[in-house]
C-alpha cells in the first residue's frame, strides 16, 4: 500500500530533555511538503556532535530527533523536487547546497547562503514530525535517528544504486570532514601528521594520500588502529606513550625539519596548545564534528 501524501508511523530516538538517555518512540511524520523529500532511514551513524547533546546541554530545542549521517531510500517526495525520486538510493547531507547562491558558486566556499539561522525546523518554520500529540523539532536538517525523516531536497544527495547504504551514510560527515580538509590543504610531496585514528582521521589520511602526500604519520594512543590506518595511506604509526620526549620533538626527530601539515583529529584543542609554534607547521583543528 502507497504511503505517498499519508502520515507514516515509526520509530524514533527522541531525545526529551539534557542529560536524559534516548528514548525509542512512536512517532508521526508528516508528508513532505514543497521542495521537500521523505526518506526511510536505513543506515545512520552516530557522531561526536550528538555525544556532546547527551553530555552537555549545547543549546538544543527539546525534545529533538538527533543524527546526521544517514542515508535510506526516497518513500515520497513534494511538489517541485526535481533531482531525486521515489525509490532512489540517497545520502542526507547536514549542510545545504542549493546549487545557485554565491557561497555554493564560489569554489572556495561550502556554507550556502540558504542555511537556516534555525535548523531546527523545516523552511516554512514547522515540524514534521509529531509525538504524543506534541510537535518534536528536527536536527541539522536531517534528524536520521529515525525510521523516516522529511528533508529538504538541497540537503538530500542521490547516490548508486549498488551502494552500500551503511558505508556511504559516513559521506553525509565523518568521511567528507576528514577527506575534504585534506585535499584542500595537502600538497603533493609534503609530510603530514593526523592526530587520532576515528572514522574522521581515517578519511584524512586517505585525503592525504589521495593529494600526493609523501610521508603520512599517524598518531593515536590506541595500537589496534595502526594496522587500519596503514591500510589506507599512512607510512608511519606511533603512540605518544611509548617515548619519553614530547610528541611534537618526536615528529621533529623523525622529520628532521618538522611536519608540513598537521590535522588534530581527536576534538580537544588541548592538543595543538603550544606544539604547532614549536613545530612550525600548517595545523588543521577539525573539531567539529567529532568522531572518535
């Protein structure tokens, strides 16, 4: 039976209140309206920016339907979508590209000039979705901690049909996080360092390989992840515990000069505190959003 233009009932993870656990719900999700694309989730991952919502109250509207890496099958979409159908394979994307306004012309740019100031809602400032007879407010535009979720078409990419849907759910963040700070900075040739060895560090080491990088060093205190992450592009492994020098000195030892590029993938500022003076590099902080 088509659900097209009908509310569809479904599960979600809803989170009521700061500092609560999530709670699996029944919910209602409406159509999507105009320009507007309903999606059945079937992969999400879970990233750092909603472990800080659990831990800390940054802010958020309650009670809200968490995630940002998801992707799923297209169920309906609303009047004037163009570039996806029902049926398709697509991948929900936390920032918007409307593909017309100078931010997204401008190839050195990434923040469309669409973006709502609240993110919380749709563009016509409701909810599509619905608990308990009370309205229930989206997430960066996405909301993916649920069976269904109603997004705007510019925040929704097409993906192949063959693909994967719980690998490519990743591009919506962590990948694209990772992989896009380094093959927008890395040059061929140059000697890179990645701090921490997440889903976000991965994806830079392998933008690091994928932009010529000669020597990629990766740090991590963590030694199971040294085997991965020589899989996808790094040259070099090392845990800071095991020497007794600093290790920014290390990587000055191991260089001889210092390090061309350093990206800081852990999400602590602490971090960069005082080494990249003494190493004088380029250091990338990607801190948001945090995948650990």
């Amino acid at each position: 039976m088509s659900t097209t233009g009908k509310v569809i009932r479904c599960r979600a993870a809803i989170l009521w209140k700061p500092g609560a656990s999530f709670s699996i719900e029944e919910i209602e999700v409406a159509p999507p309206k105009a320009k507007e694309v309903r999606i059945k989730i079937l992969a999400t991952g879970l990233c750092g920016s909603e472990m800080r919502r659990l831990n800390k109250n940054l802010n958020c509207i309650y009670p809200i339907i968490l995630g940002h890496e998801g992707a799923g099958i297209v169920e309906s979409v609303g009047e004037g979508v163009s570039t996806v159908n029902t049926g398709d394979k697509v991948i929900a994307l936390f920032l918007l590209q409307c593909g017309e306004c100078a931010s997204c012309l401008n190839p050195e740019d990434n923040i469309c000039k669409f973006k709502q100031s609240n993110t919380n809602l749709m563009s016509d400032g409701t909810s599509r979705f619905t608990c308990k007879g009370k309205p229930v407010y989206h997430f960066a535009n996405t909301s993916t901690f649920s069976e269904y979720t109603v997004i705007n078409e510019i925040s929704v990419a097409k993906t192949d049909a063959a693909a994967p849907l719980e690998k490519v759910c990743l591009v919506g963040c962590g990948f694209s996080t990772g992989y896009g700070a380094a093959i927008n900075t890395v040059t061929p040739g140059s000697t890179c360092a990645v701090f921490g060895l997440g889903g976000v560090g991965m994806s830079v080491i392998m933008g690091c390989k994928a932009a010529g990088a000669a020597r990629i060093i990766a740090v991590d205190i963590n030694k199971d992840k040294f085997e991965k992450a020589k899989e996808v592009g790094a040259t070099e492994c090392i845990n800071p515990q095991d020497n007794e020098k600093p290790i920014e000195e290390v990587l000055f030892d191991m260089t001889g000069d210092g390090v061309d590029f350093c990206f800081e993938v852990i999400g602590n500022p602490a971090t960069v505190v005082g080494k990249a003076e003494k190493m004088s590099l380029n250091w990338l902080l990607i801190t948001w959003p945090k995948r650990l």
